[in-house]
C-alpha cells in the first residue's frame, strides 16, 4: 500500500534520535556500527525460541495500543489532515490484526515439516526446518507509515529476526513517535528506527542484510535492488503501478461503484492498491460519472470541509496531481469534479475528478496516480477489457466486479496482477492469510502471515541418512552390481 517518490528518512533512534548527516558515506558509517551490533548479536544467539518471539509480538501488540492516540494525532499532523478513524480502519486495525494472527500461528510455523525421505533413500528421514535469517531491513513509504512499519516488523519478530526499519521523512511527526515508541518497547540490538532523508535511505538500503524490503515507487525500487545486489541481500519490493478495476455486464452497479469510490478515495487515493482506472461497459460511461458523484457525496458530505476527508501528504504532491488533471484536459480529456467546492491548495484539499475521453498519450494513463483522480475507460467486450490490461505493465491490484461466474473467472484466469478482490476493492491486502505481493514492474517477493514469515525465514532442507541404508550399493568400482541397479532406478 505504499509510495512513491520519496525513500524514507536517516538518523538512529535510540532514547534518543541521532541527526545523521545527509553525505551518503558519513550517514553509512553511522549506520554500519548499529547493524554490526546487531549482526554480531545474533550470531552470539542464532536460534530464537517461540517464547522470545512470542514476547516480542506481544511487546509490539502492547506498544500499538500504548501509542494509538499519539500514532493517529502525528499522522494527522503530517498529513495536514488525516482523520483518527481513518489511520484506525487502515493502519492500526490491520496491524493489530496481523499481530494476532502471527501469535496464534507461529509456534506451528516454526515447526517446518518432516517425514520418512523418498522410496529409494529409506530408511532416512528428511525435514524442513525454518530458521531466522538475521537482521532485515524495511524501508516504509509515507502513505500508511504505521501499518508498512508494523506489518513486515510483525512478520520479521515472528520469524525470529533483528529488524532495522527506515522511516520516510515525509512524515517526520509520525517518525518522532514512532521511533520513540520503538525504543521504549525493544533493546536496541533487536529493533532500531533509522530517521532521515533520501540520502540516508541509499545508505540504508546499501547495508548487508539478510533480507531488505522495500515499499515505494517502481523508480526506487530500481535502485534499492541494484544496492542490495552488491551483497547478494535478498529483496521483496512492493512498488505499485495502474490497478484497474473492471466492472462486468452482470455487476450490481451501485454496489460496485460504490466500492470503487470507496477504495479510491480512503486516504484521499494515496494507497498503492487504489483503483487507479475503470473499465466500464461503453453504455455506462455517463452512468457511472453521475453515479459517482452521487456515491462520493454520500461517503464524504460537505466535501472538502469534511474532516475525514483527507488531505494531500505535500504541496509538491498536490502540484503533481493538479498538473495531472491539467494536462489531461488540455489534451482533450473531460475532468468530471465529483464535489462542487474547489481545491484547496493552502489546505492541500484536494476534490475527487472522474477524467473520461483520456488516452495513452496522457501521463494521467502512464503514470501512477496516487490521488484522488480517476480515469474511466469504456470497453465494448469484456475480451477488449482484459487485452486493455494485458496490453499495460502487470498490476498490483486487479478488481474485478460481477455476479457470472464464468465472467469473473474469465477476467481472473486472463491476467496476471499481484492480487485480485472480486465484487470490492483493497481487501485482498486485509487477509492475513493471503500474500501481499507484486509481479513484474509492480513488485516481487510478498508477506503477511505465513507467507510474511517465510519470506524472513530460512527453510533449511535437512536429510537424515539412517544407520543402515543401500548407498553403498551406488558406491565405485562399477560393475554388474551398479548396472543392475541403475536399470532398477531408470526404468
């Protein structure tokens, strides 16, 4: 769910934050001596037992429900105005409830698998065991600051690793809390908050971890691998891209309108799985503006003056998607304002626009949007739909809405996205038991729940010859034996 431009911040949190400088080398040798800490801390003790584990999960649970009111008032600040129930429904809920779910799974995780090895090496035995693999890094995105900390920290603890997070230094207030909150609940050597600029986040991301993931934008996240390849540091990006959403011949319209009004404008449109653009039957198209409107003023009344409406993160970002919206329309798209009050630019308020008539030649259909702008597109067949996103990089989200089966299959078995919601939007993200993740240019590698914990887990293949056992049969010098068994073995 995260973004986009910037990387994250530097600067170690202990009791107290260090201000590291911005020079990419002197910010890395500041970071070096923490890391090496925390190598060196477990490399003393490897192996981390489910009640360690356990108490650091349930540390992190305490700490969420300490710094529920200090976490929502900091992200408000930075945001110039971002609602406590919003940052509750789509950062602290879901934290939580991941944090639940890992307690009350990981002790099984953590067993692997075993059982007698194939028929031709019995007697032996072969198991799978999950270990941890270190330290991990993760660098969050400004847009859920708490929800993409937490939620690879959560998994990270679960699978008995150190974790070092960078923090985005587009929400500095949130960062200051966060990172205090952090040193309150851990030691150090077993998680560090590192504050800071651009700069510090290259540095960051140079270091050798065992695991680095990444949340942000596809341009970034070039970067990121390209300096995690200098250590062979293994890598899980969640980039993001155009997330269409389809709505079939067959979907129940206001419903699924609604809902897609609903994933676009949760945090003002700055979530990496919002719908980015809508597929729509080309008789609807007019329908689906006016039911918009409609939707968009039952969901946030009094329109920009509505407090849980939320503001853009940065007047660079409002200038960004009021430049898209602008251009689009001097190239012949038609903006549709869904609220009848402007923009606001001091107050970075800015009002949902449905955009018809556009096309490729726009940066609006290039780009990702991250904001409350949302371009429709209408199809005359749902093949045309499916070669329309097929034609475009591979997706983070796809959102298919309809009540034909055959229909839906149709769209889910001839594309190819990170993951897919039918019939709503974004809640595929919610389900603890299913991976978040990317393909191609929107990402590789996932997490959240088992699949979290394998990702920051190394499954150690294990064989277990028996005492007795047919290997030497297989042994030199080769003969009647050897042939006679190999004709057994190949046939």
């Amino acid at each position: 769910m995260g973004h986009k431009d910037e990387m994250g911040g530097g600067g170690l949190h202990e009791a107290a934050t260090l201000q590291v400088s911005h020079d990419d080398d002197l910010a890395r040798a500041l970071l070096l001596p923490r890391f090496d800490a925390m190598r060196h801390a477990h490399e003393a003790s490897p192996h981390v037992d489910w009640s360690t584990r356990k108490r650091h999960l349930t540390a992190l649970l305490g700490m969420l429900h300490k710094y529920r009111e200090p976490f929502a008032k900091a992200i408000d600040e930075d945001f110039g105005g971002r609602s406590k129930e919003e940052t509750d429904m789509l950062e602290l809920f879901p934290s939580l409830g991941n944090l639940k779910h890992a307690l009350s799974h990981t002790r099984r995780w953590m067993r692997g698998s075993s059982g007698w090895a194939n028929l031709w090496l019995l007697p032996a035995r072969r198991a799978l065991v999950p270990q941890p693999l270190g330290v991990v890094g993760v660098i969050v995105p400004w847009n859920y600051p708490l929800f993409l900390a937490v939620g690879p920290l959560t998994d990270a603890l679960a699978a008995g690793n150190r974790v070092m997070i960078k923090v985005s230094e587009v929400t500095p207030r949130f960062a200051e809390v966060f990172a205090s909150a952090i040193a309150e609940t851990f030691p150090p050597e077993w998680v560090t908050v590192v504050t800071g600029d651009a700069q510090v986040a290259r540095a960051f991301s140079s270091l050798p971890f065992d695991h680095l993931l990444f949340t942000g934008a596809t341009s970034i996240g070039h970067h990121v691998m390209r300096a995690a390849s200098e250590h062979l540091t293994p890598v899980t990006l969640e980039l993001g891209g155009k997330s269409p959403a389809i709505i079939g011949p067959g979907a129940r319209w206001e419903h699924a309108v609604e809902r897609i009004m609903l994933g676009k404008l949760l945090n003002a449109g700055q979530t990496c799985v919002a719908p980015d653009y809508v597929l729509v039957p080309r008789e609807k198209l007019n329908t689906f503006v006016a039911t918009a409107r409609q939707v968009a003023s039952r969901l946030y009344p009094d329109a920009v003056n509505n407090r849980q409406y939320t503001s853009i993160v940065s007047a660079r970002h409002f200038e960004r998607l009021s430049g898209l919206a602008g251009e689009a329309a001097a190239q012949g798209a038609t903006a549709h304002p869904l609220f009848d009050a402007p923009a606001q630019a001091a107050r970075r308020r800015l009002p949902p626009v449905v955009l018809t008539g556009v096309h490729d030649g726009m940066r609006v259909m290039r780009e990702e949007i991250f904001g409350p702008l949302l371009p429709v597109v209408p199809y005359d067949d749902l093949d045309a739909a499916i070669a329309y996103v097929n034609e475009r990089p591979r997706p983070l989200a796809l959102y298919m809405f309809d009540t034909d089966n055959a229909r839906i299959d149709q769209v889910v078995d001839g594309t190819i996205s990170g993951g897919v919601t039918i019939n709503d939007t974004l809640l595929h993200v919610a389900e603890h038991s299913l991976p978040f993740s990317g393909v191609g240019p929107s990402g590789m590698g996932g997490y959240h729940g088992e699949a979290g914990f394998r990702t920051f887990s190394k499954e150690k293949p294990i064989f277990r010859q028996a005492r007795w056992n047919g290997g030497g049969l297989l042994n030199p010098p080769y003969g009647k034996r050897f042939a006679a068994m190999m004709k057994l073995l190949l046939r």
